[in-house]
C-alpha cells in the first residue's frame, strides 16, 4: 500500500464523511440544496446513511482492499446519481458538488488497483 493511496483514500473518507454529517445535522448549505432538487426529505437519512457507510468502507480498505474498491465503486455510483439529480433538476451551476465529492474517490480507487 502506497502513502499516496493512503493519503487520498483518508481524505476521500474525510470528505464524504463531513458530507454525510451535513445531512444528519440539516446544514442548510447542504438541505437547501436537496430540497431545491426535489429529494424527499425522507430520503435524507438513507443519503446519509449510505455516505457513512461509504466512508467507512473507504478506511477499512485501508486493511482489507476488496472492502475500499467496493465501497469507492458504491460511493461513485451514488455521486453519479446525486449528478444525474443536480441535472434533473436543471441546477447546473451546482453541477461542481457531486464531481467535487466524487474526485478523490475516484483517486482513491485508481491508487488503490494501482498498488
């Protein structure tokens, strides 16, 4: 395991961990945004939920990879769908959020099949 590998992979589980706190506690820079979207606000929870798991798999990948790529892979697909979402809704200037989110994981899953 590289350093870099690491480094990203901590930070990717960092980001999206802040992510999904943002939900659980309704920062309104973050629940604003879902609601304009359209998203139930019953689903907020599940979002959240899923971040969280995500970012835990992301640093338990750290000591079993097969866990980090399944969860990097989970976390690009629900990135994916919050894009397909911002898009749907035709908020294009917030395009940059899910894409923001998703880089690092993205790298981390590059540096991780790299090592």
């Amino acid at each position: 395991m590289s350093t870099a590998y690491t480094i990203v992979a901590l930070f990717a589980a960092a980001f999206v961990a802040f992510s999904a706190i943002a939900i659980f506690f309704n920062f309104s820079f973050v629940t604003d945004q879902l609601s304009e979207y359209g998203v139930p606000r019953s689903a907020w929870p599940w979002l959240g939920a899923a971040k969280t798991a995500g970012a835990i798999g992301l640093v338990v990948g750290l000591f079993v990879p097969f866990i980090g790529v399944a969860a990097a892979i989970g976390l690009i697909l629900y990135f994916t769908g919050a894009l397909i979402t911002v898009l749907r809704a035709r908020c294009y200037s917030h395009i940059g959020a899910p894409l923001m989110y998703m880089a690092p994981v993205i790298g981390a899953l590059v540096l991780g099949a790299a090592a």
